[in-house]
C-alpha cells in the first residue's frame, strides 16, 4: 500500500501516530505562581506549562512529553494541549507505541 505523499524518512527516524516523544524547551519567564512560559524550538508562538515548583529560571532548558497525534513530511504534531505542530528534526522518541494484542479471536468458534 502506497500512501500519496508519503515520505521514507518518516519511518527512517522511527516516529509515528500514537509514540511518545520529548522536546527540550527553553523557559522564557514566569506567568504566575504556578504558570511558565516556555519557547519551543521551530515553533512561532509562546507556550506556558504548569510549574508548582519555583526552580524555574529564565533561560533554563525543560523537556516536554507528548504523544504524537499527525506526523507529516517535516513536521509533526504532539499533544501539549494544545497540540503543537514543530520540525519533526526538533523531537526526540521516547517510548514507541505497541498496540494491544487481542486475546480472543474476533469470531467465535462454529459449533
């Protein structure tokens, strides 16, 4: 089967719907108590995260997870919530999804 489209690269890094993936932000600054705002590399808009923690500072780098939800040709999608679309270069795999295996089979035996 021949997706229209399709890129070999995609499988060659190893990413694909449903994986989860890491980024390394950088931290721009503080919102409020418990909010950070974080720059994500090849992303044009800000982003804040949930920090409780106040260990935070300005220009430190923080890594971000989210599974994957579009891959494209150069770029892919990941749940941040929102979801991010950022150069598919910029992400790093973490774990590789597995579907789960059936343990009946779909039909039942004929009796």
């Amino acid at each position: 089967m021949v997706f229209a489209g399709f890129s070999g690269s995609i499988m060659a890094r190893g990413i694909k719907i449903g994986d989860e993936v890491a980024i390394t932000a950088t931290v721009r600054r503080r919102v409020t108590e418990d909010r950070v705002s974080v720059s994500i590399p090849s992303y044009g808009f800000p982003h804040s995260i949930v920090d409780r923690t106040s260990t935070l500072k300005k220009g430190q780098p923080i890594e971000l997870t989210g599974d994957v939800l579009r891959v494209d040709e150069k770029t892919v999608t990941l749940n941040l919530s929102p979801p991010v679309t950022v150069d598919i270069s910029t992400v790093r795999l973490v774990t590789s999804y597995v579907a789960p295996q059936r343990k009946k089979p779909l039909v039942d035996k004929p009796t």
